[in-house]
C-alpha cells in the first residue's frame, strides 16, 4: 500500500493527514505554534515554528503508521497566503514572517492605489489590502532598508516548508496569485509591476503548477523524519485553493461557503478570464490552469463567538442555537450587519462597525442570535451576487463547510438566503486534503483534480431553498443592502471614540 501525506499550514497550527491510495485517511496529526505581534497590528512568526511543526507530525504520523516510512510516495502542503518570508543568499530568513493578518501597511496599500491602481487590477485582478505580500514588501524596503539590501529571495510559508525539505525554491501559481505581483492571466511574474515598485527579477521565486514535483526530501533529513525511502515534494496551494479541492470545487457551477472565524465565499472559475473590477479576488486556482473568485466577510463566525462570549457565556454554540429553528425570519424585526471587525466583501472599509438595527425591547438572546446568523449569511450573499450580477456564474450547488453546516436550520436558512442548493461534506478535511489530492495528482494517482475529487470528496444532506423563505429573505436581503450606506458616515465619525 501507498501513502500521501497532506500537511496544511495554517496561522496558529499544521496539520498532517496520511491518506492511502484506497482513498481511506489513516490518522491526523497536529501541532499548534504562537503568533509574534510586538504592537498593535503587526502580526508576526519566526518561520522556524512551521519546519519544527512539520517535523513533528510527520514523526508523529510515522510512529502510529510505521509503514508510512517505506511506503510514503508523496507529500504536499496547503498554506496560508499572503505571509511574507525573506531570505539571505545563503537560505535563512532575515527577520520574522510578516503574516496576512498585519495590518501595518495601510500607507502602502493607498501609495500603490494612487500609483498603478489601474495597472495593478488589470495585471493582478485584485485591489491592494493590506494582507497582500506587495506592500508588506514596500513596507520592508521603507522601514528596514538593510534587510531588504540583504534579501535574495522571497517565498511564502509552504514554499518556506518546501525549501526546507528538498532545498529547492519555488512558488506556485494559486499562492503566487496572492502576492500582487503575478500576471494572473499569463501566469508570469510581472516585469511591469516588478519595474513599478522597483523589485529586482532575481528575488522572485520559479513558478511552478501545484501539483509538480519540486524534488526528493534531503536524505538526511529524510533519515531524521522517520522515512527509510525517497519521496517526492510537490509544490502545493494557497490555502483557499485547497480549501477548495477539499470540498470537491473542481469544475463550474460549483461553490463554497466557508464559515470560520472569517466567512469565505468561493466560486470555481475554469479556464475564462472574469474581471471583477477589485469588487471580488481573483486568483490563480491550484487546479491547473483554472481559476477562482472569492469575497470574504472578516466577522462571520468571530460575530457568533462575540454574541455568545457576550450574552451566552456558559452556555454551548448548540445550546446558544437551539431555538433557531423556532425563531422566525427577520427574528420579530431584527437586522444584524456583521462588520465588527470592519468588512472586506464587497466594501473594503476598516471602519465601517456592525449594527443591531430594529432592536426591540420584546427581543431576546434568540432573536439576536437568529439576526446574527442571518446577517452573517447575508453578508457571504454579497459575494454570490457579485458572482452571479459580474461574472454571469450559473452557481447550481454550493458546498458549506466550518461552523455553518454544523446546525441543520442554519443550513436550510443558507439555502433559502442564497436561493441554491446547499450540500455538506461526510468528513471535513478542509486544506489538508486539498494538499493531499495535489500529491495524488502529482504522484500520479489520478490525471486531474476533478477525477480525484470524484473518489476523495464525499458529500452528506443536502438542503433544498423553500420557496416561501426564499421570497421572505430577498425582502429581508433587500433592506440589509442598505446598511451599509445608512451607517457607514456616522461609523467613520466614531471611530474617533473606539479606544476603549
């Protein structure tokens, strides 16, 4: 029997699945590290914590799989994006990981907006925010000029953790995308922006499709790791893209809505060339030569953990969604906008603050939690109405994964809101098993992405919309667009009182 090993990345921890060639996964391994956030707004790693991480579970799945030693034919990654890595000549890092979620490069963003705004979305397809790789880049060339004298190259963290295990550097296409440095089109760096920002060639990695071989893990580390025959890296993700992948996003009609602490709506793009304007990301997909819009709400599941850590805290998220199939749509009058942590999707606006709007004081904790859930969902429609208005999508199914397919009302209530099917997973892998279908495709298992889906991904219940919901929530939906503009003025003006 084969093996593949998936590892995924992420911001606060990395996860390791082995997975046979039956499709079955044999085991799980984690191991958390801390994040580095030396003042308000910066958030920060020392790259180290992930190759620590890594060796770590791939021990650990070796120990409880011995025969993962001999038989492990490949391993790939899913990270996260965005996350900044310099290197000096020599292949170490020269200061700490500046992560996707610093915001300390504002002045940045609005400098490359106001310089080569145009040509940053016609060549890149996205708007420059905060978490993209370019200005965290700038920001290092501005504020620590030796640094950037000394760098030779960049990488983002799973190249970081492929360098670390074959010495060889690279990046693909789908993290590439996420720098704000590569014609997503031509799928090359670009020359022009590289010229724009004044950003030498030499420091930007190869690129390399995700699912290609970037070579054998180093012999000795190899010994120390536990394995006692060669394997092959492959190159890996973005962890959107094999978030994707996972949830078996692999040809067109099909959709994902991601409910974490940010709420993630994503739509498989194929081999056209969609222009959203900024309104929507567009990136590179980790399905070779196919592509993905994405918007993102930065408080879908964070707002619910803010309800309950605020007015339910002894009680559980089932306990705190108990009543949700019993409270009515609209909850007696009450409208949630989730923006309290600012918005992304489709505003951008750091300062715009969430709303209670129609508050009553007949309201209880269920309908603010029924107005939560249904603000939320509202705000992840935004994103498939750009899809649909912008990119004539014919969106026929949408997967639902993290905190929202774990309530069976919050499923029907997505299917109403979104006017589409809804369907679950069986088992939620999530980026992981997205990096290992990459290794599956690569080691040759499969031809494509979609043909390993169709044996790795499996679906449970599906929720049909009703139709009388359906025409209550474009009502309600309807009165929730206005919001934004409604609040957004005075929101901007206390902001001048939000030090608490």
């Amino acid at each position: 029997m084969s093996y593949i090993i998936g590892i995924d990345l992420g911001t606060s921890s990395l996860k390791g699945i082995l997975l046979d060639k039956a499709g079955a996964i044999l085991t799980t391994k984690q191991a958390e590290y801390e994040l580095i956030t030396p003042q308000a707004g910066y958030s920060e790693q020392d790259p180290t914590v992930w190759t620590q991480a890594l060796s770590q579970v791939i021990q650990q799945i070796i120990l409880e799989v011995p025969a993962a030693s001999r038989s492990t034919v490949g391993i790939s990654f899913s990270g996260q994006m965005h996350s900044l890595v310099l290197l000096d000549q020599e292949g170490l890092p020269l200061r700490n990981a500046i992560l996707w979620n610093d915001v300390r490069t504002s002045d940045q963003c609005r400098r490359i907006m106001a310089t080569a705004g145009e040509k940053v979305l016609s060549i890149t397809k996205n708007r420059a925010l905060e978490g993209f790789t370019l200005p965290k880049i700038l920001w290092v060339k501005e504020h620590e000029p030796v640094i950037w004298q000394k760098t030779a190259h960049f990488l983002l963290p799973k190249d970081y953790a492929g360098f670390y295990l074959t010495g060889n550097q690279q990046m693909d296409y789908s993290d590439a995308a996420g720098t704000l440095l590569l014609d997503v089109d031509n799928r090359v760096w670009s020359a022009e922006l590289a010229a724009q920002f004044d950003l030498p060639l030499r420091v930007f990695p190869k690129l390399v499709d995700s699912s290609e071989g970037i070579g054998l893990i180093k012999p000795e580390l190899a010994k120390q790791l536990g394995f006692t025959s060669d394997v092959m890296v492959y190159a890996g993700g973005a962890d959107n893209a094999c978030a994707a992948l996972g949830a078996g996003i692999t040809t067109d009609g099909m959709a994902l809505a991601s409910i974490g602490t940010s709420g993630v709506f994503l739509s498989y793009e194929g081999a056209g060339h969609a222009d959203y304007g900024g309104e929507l990301h567009y990136f590179n997909h980790a399905a070779k030569e196919a592509y993905y819009s994405m918007g993102v709400t930065l408080s879908a599941g964070y707002s619910l953990n803010w309800l309950k850590d605020t007015f339910a805290e002894d009680q559980t998220y089932d306990e705190l969604l108990h009543n949700l199939g019993d409270t009515p749509i609209g909850a007696g009058g009450l409208l949630f906008s989730p923006y309290i942590m600012g918005e992304r999707t489709p505003y951008a606006d750091s300062q715009i603050r969430g709303s209670f709007i129609g508050l009553d004081a007949r309201h209880t904790r269920d309908h603010l939690t029924r107005s939560v859930i249904e603000g939320i969902t509202f705000s992840l429609k935004e994103s498939q109405r750009l899809m649909v208005e912008h990119g004539k999508k014919d969106i026929q199914t949408i997967i639902s994964v993290g905190g929202g397919a774990k309530n069976k009302h919050w499923l029907q209530l997505q299917a109403d809101v979104f006017n589409t099917p809804v369907t679950t997973l069986t088992s939620e892998q999530g980026p992981a098993l997205g990096a290992a279908m990459i290794a599956a495709v690569g080691a040759g298992w499969y031809q494509s992405m979609a043909e390993c889906s169709k044996d790795l991904v499996h679906y449970g219940h599906s929720y049909t919309p009703i139709p009388k919901n359906v025409t209550e929530y474009q009502r309600l939906y309807e009165i929730y667009q206005q919001v934004y503009s409604a609040t957004k003025n005075i929101c901007h003006e206390l902001a001048h009182f939000q030090a608490i």
